[in-house]
C-alpha cells in the first residue's frame, strides 16, 4: 500500500469499535424497578416502555452494524485502488522499468 497509508486500518478499527459497541449494548439486561407499583396502569406503560426501549436500541444496533460493514467494505476499496494505482504508476517509473 502507497497511498493511503493508514486509512484502510483506521477504517477497519472503527468498523471493530462500532461491533464491540453493539455487542455490549445487545448484551445489556433491561430491568425496571422490581415490586408493587400500586397500579396496573403503571405496571403497564412502564413494560411498554421497556419494550419500546428494547425496539429502539435492536435498530440502532443494526444501523451501527450497517455502518461497520459499510466501513470494511470502504477500507476493501482502498486497498483495491490503491494496489491498482500503485501497479499503474510503478510502470510509469523509469527506474522500474529498466530493471
């Protein structure tokens, strides 16, 4: 690699980082307070909110992971272009080419 130098791997690391993310966030527990709550209707909007909660965090887990595969697939496209430019421009050096 010539070019671009460290950008394919600071790609890569972040696409790791934003796994490692939504790995710990996928692993977390979700509680509410435990007990009475003197109404059903707080027992209620209370599980409802967990749930929506749950919802909300599953998509933007999937959306970081959208991203991190977006982020590899970039640092894949570097590397690519690179090696071909690389190749095209070595061919243009008069001192690779007389060897």
């Amino acid at each position: 690699m010539s070019g671009f130098g460290a950008v394919p791997e600071e790609l890569r690391r972040a696409a790791g980082q934003i796994g490692d993310v939504g790995d710990r966030t996928a692993g977390l527990v979700w509680r509410g307070p435990s007990g009475e709550y003197g109404h059903d209707g707080v027992a209620g909007a209370w599980e409802l909110f967990i749930e929506e909660m749950r919802s909300y965090v599953e998509r933007l887990r999937q959306e970081a992971d959208e991203h991190a595969v977006g982020l590899r697939a970039a640092a894949s496209s570097y590397v690519d272009v690179d090696g071909e430019r690389a190749d095209v421009f070595g061919r243009l050096d008069p001192e690779r080419s007389a060897s």
